[in-house]
C-alpha cells in the first residue's frame, strides 16, 4: 500500500464558539477536540501528520506533543487554502492524502480504513466522506448526477432544492497526492463567503474527468462537526452515554448514568458502585469493588481496590492503595499517598503527604508536606505548620505515634516511633521514639473560686 499522509485542519476561529480558546482545544469527555481527532488519525499509521494551524497557533502547539509537524496559515481564506499551506512539505511525494477536520472528534479509525480502502478499490483521485443526515443544516450538500457525486454546495451557496439534500459532506477526504497541489491552485473565490472552498475540488476534477468516489458512514453522528457550545455539549452528552455504557457492560455499576460524569481516559474495575453526581476525570484509575459517593471529584489519581470514597471527596493526582476508606468532605490535593486500609475522614486535607498502612486521621485535620507512619493515629483538629512564611518544611511522623487532638506540629520536626503527643500541644523539638511530649501551658486549679466570685458581685451591689 502507499504511504498515508495525514494533514488536520485547525487554523479557524471558530467564530460561533464565542471563545478566547481556539475552538480545536475545547474539550470532550477530558480530551480536546484536536487530540481526539489526532488519535483516530494514528489509527492509520501515516507516515505523517500535518497540522495546519492559525488562530490560536501558539496555544494549540504547546497543547500537542511531539511526532506533529506544524504549518501556518496566516490568513483563513477557507479549507482550500488552508490545504495549500501543507504544499512545501507535501508536494513531490506520492501517495494518499488523507484530510481531516479539527472540528470532527467522533470520526473513527475504521471509517477512515474503509475511506482509504473505497479510495485505493476505486483508484479515484478524491473519496469523500459522507453522511445521510436529516437535519443537515450548516452542511456542504453533495450534489449527485447519475448516482455519481458531481460537486458539494455549501449551505450559504446552495438553492432551495439544494438544501433539501439530506447527503452531507463530512469534510473528511482521500486525495491522490499526485495531482493534488496543481488543481489546487485552480480553486477561486466566486462564492457567497469568498473563501477558496476545499469542495470545490470535486467539481474541478469530475470536469478534468478524473474518479471520484464516496464512502457513506453508517453512523450518521460521527462526522457531527463542531462549531458552537450548543454542538459542543450535545455531542459531549453522546460521548460520556458511550463511555457509560462501555463501563457498565464491563461490570460497573452506575446508580444513575444521567448524572455519572467519566473522562474517556478512565479506567473502572468491576463491582465497583458509582453514585450519582461523580466525576471522573483524566487518567484516573479505580479498581474493582469500590464505593464512590456523590459529589466527589477524582482528578488523574489511582486508587486500588475496595476503598471506600464517602460523598463530597476531592482527590487530585494522589494515590490510595487497597481497603482505604476516605471522606465524606475529604480532600486530597496533589502527591498524596493512602496506604492499605488507612483511613481519612471528614474536613481532612492532604497535600504531598504520605500515610502508611493502617494510619488514621479521622476528622479536622491539615497534614502538608508529611510522611506518617504505619497504624500512627492522627487525632482532630491536628495541624503540620509547613510553611514558615518563606519556605515548606516536612514532618516526620513515625509508626504507632499518637497524636492528641488540636496538636501543631511546626516543621520541620520529627515524632519518632512510638511517641505520643498530648492533645493541644504546640511541638517544635524532634520527639524520640517511645517518649510522651506536652508542649502548652501545665492546667491550674483554684478550689472555691467560684463562690467567692459570686459573694465578691454581692457585696458591691
Ligand atoms: C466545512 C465544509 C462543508 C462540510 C463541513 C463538515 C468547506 C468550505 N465546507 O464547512 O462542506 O459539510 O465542513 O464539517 O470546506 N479551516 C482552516 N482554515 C480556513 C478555514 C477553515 O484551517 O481558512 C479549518 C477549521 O479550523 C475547521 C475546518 O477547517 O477545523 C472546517 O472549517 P469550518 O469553517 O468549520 O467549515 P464548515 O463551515 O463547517
Ligand atoms: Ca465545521
């Protein structure tokens, strides 16, 4: 087979999205468009991937990584000059073209086999996709002679009769490299929108009478384009349905799929309880037989098996192993660590902090920048001062320490082994294994100090 090249079209404002954002970075189900689109693309194995970029170049650069090579096109003159842009590093070779649209995110890697396929079986020098939609407003038409595609109108272009064809182009193409950039050239402006029209190149080759051919999807929804908020969120609704449906079929159970909120990237295992109301989000992974309550919000963090997540938990860019139990109100910012069974409870936040096996902090706690040992039980209200103004300082809590209640541990410090801290202790000096530290001020009693208050407010009556 010949080699595939790939070129992505994604310089256009996207004007209808009403965005500082260049419509390609909008995001569905956790993944831009663009990446979406560039994924299917690798379905392809091309032996390259151009992408043409304009509004917005900076930003959409620095949001794709490497194996991209970038062109420019300045000014958006419309499809067929945004294709010209890939000219220099594409002309002089041989092969098949393949063109797809930034806006585009549903398109499969098996609807563009069988366009390549449709492509090469009909030796054609352009295959368009396209899609039989009932509601093909804002669609280029493709205008059929004989049962042979003869040109593609554009909406704003197209006639009455015209715009009650139902078959739409996708903006999905094969092109043979070979005369491609010439023909190109030929392609004006005499249309209500005066830009060089992509489609155009259907009409220009039937008259040059050369093959083109057309690969009709069955799924009518995947070409959906996007250009507006409203497209933007009816085609987000059909993604996170899919990804639903695939979680439950592989033995998750939703409470409510209505309300159940899974970037494409995440991963559930089976026998785990998902409420309404939770998000999912990134490259989060959760394993089997879990429980998540609503209103928690899990961001590219890994958990393991059986833990329990209780309602309103935030966790970002953490991990938690095995039998854990956290929440409700919980909230584990990033480069925490939950080891097997421990337990955090409520108004509890972590940040950089580590607890081993079986270590508990139950209630009202802030813990930053801290390594806690196994079974160390961290009592409410307990505080790590990290930061000193200037900089963040760790402490060190050790195995089977227990830390009384409303402590403030000023890093950095260090509670060895074994230590016990007396409840509403200020501690600031390392305390060594097995030692008992109470840092505040010794209680004192006055006996009868009550009744002669009261006698004193008498007699000044
Ligand atoms: C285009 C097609 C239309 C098709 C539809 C499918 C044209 C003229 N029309 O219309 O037949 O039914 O897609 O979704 O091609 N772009 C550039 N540079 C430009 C103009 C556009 O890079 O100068 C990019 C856009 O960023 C976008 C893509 O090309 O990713 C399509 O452009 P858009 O303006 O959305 O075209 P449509 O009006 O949707
Ligand atoms: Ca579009």
């Amino acid at each position: 087979m010949d080699d595939i090249h790939v070129v992505v079209l994604a310089a256009g404002k996207g004007t209808r999205m009403k965005s500082e954002t260049p419509k390609v970075l909008h995001r569905i189900g956790g993944l831009t468009l663009i990446e979406r689109v560039l994924r299917t693309a690798a379905g392809l194995s091309p032996a390259s991937i151009t992408l043409v970029v304009g509004h917005g170049a900076d930003q959409v650069r620095a949001a794709l990584g490497d194996g991209i090579q970038f062109v420019m096109q300045e000014e958006q003159l419309g499809t067929g000059h945004a294709l010209l842009q890939a000219r220099p590093l594409l002309e002089g070779k041989s092969g098949t073209l393949v063109l797809l649209s930034g806006d585009v995110p549903l398109l499969t890697a098996a609807t563009l086999r069988s366009l390549v396929e449709t492509h090469n079986a009909a030796a054609a020098a352009a295959t368009v996709v396209t899609a039989d939609l009932p509601r093909a407003f804002g669609y280029g038409r493709v205008v059929r002679t004989n049962g042979k595609i003869a040109r593609i109108v554009e909406e704003k272009d197209a006639s009455p009769s015209q715009r009650a064809i139902t078959e739409v182009n996708s903006g999905i193409y094969a092109f043979d490299l070979e005369p491609l950039f010439a023909a190109l050239d030929t392609i004006g402006t005499g249309n209500k929108q005066g830009e060089y029209y992509l489609p155009d190149l259907i009409a220009i080759y039937r008259k040059q009478k050369r093959t083109v051919a057309t690969w009709t999807v069955t799924q009518a929804q995947e070409i959906r384009g996007i250009n507006s908020r409203t497209e933007l969120a009816e085609v987000t609704a059909m993604v996170r349905q899919q990804k639903n449906e695939e979680l439950m079929a592989a033995g998750v159970t939703l409470i409510d799929p209505a309300t159940t909120y899974v970037d494409d990237d995440v991963v559930v295992g089976p026998d785990t309880v998902i409420h309404p109301c939770v998000f999912l989000e990134g490259g989060t992974k959760i394993g089997a037989a879990c429980e998540i309550h609503s209103g928690s919000r899990i961001t590219n963090a890994t958990i393991g098996d059986r833990v329990t997540i209780r309602n309103h938990t935030i966790i970002a860019d953490s991990v938690v192993m095995d039998g854990a139990r956290i929440g409700p109100f919980a909230h584990l910012r990033p480069g925490s660590e939950l080891g097997e069974d421990t337990h955090v409870g409520n108004f509890v936040e972590l940040k950089k902090t580590t607890m081993a096996k079986g270590a508990k902090a139950n209630h009202l706690a802030y813990l930053g920048d801290a390594v806690i040992g196994a079974r160390a039980n961290v009592g409410a209200g307990t505080i790590t001062c990290n930061y000193d103004g200037e900089q963040k300082h760790q402490t060190v809590i050790g195995n089977d320490v227990f830390v009384g209640s409303n402590s403030t541990l000023v890093a950095p410090v260090t509670l060895a082994d074994g230590s016990y801290i007396a409840a509403g202790s200020a501690i600031t000096m390392e305390v060594p294994s097995g030692a008992l530290a109470i840092g505040r001020s010794r209680q004192e009693i006055k006996p009868g100090w009550v009744a002669q208050k009261k006698s004193r407010v008498k007699s000044e009556k």
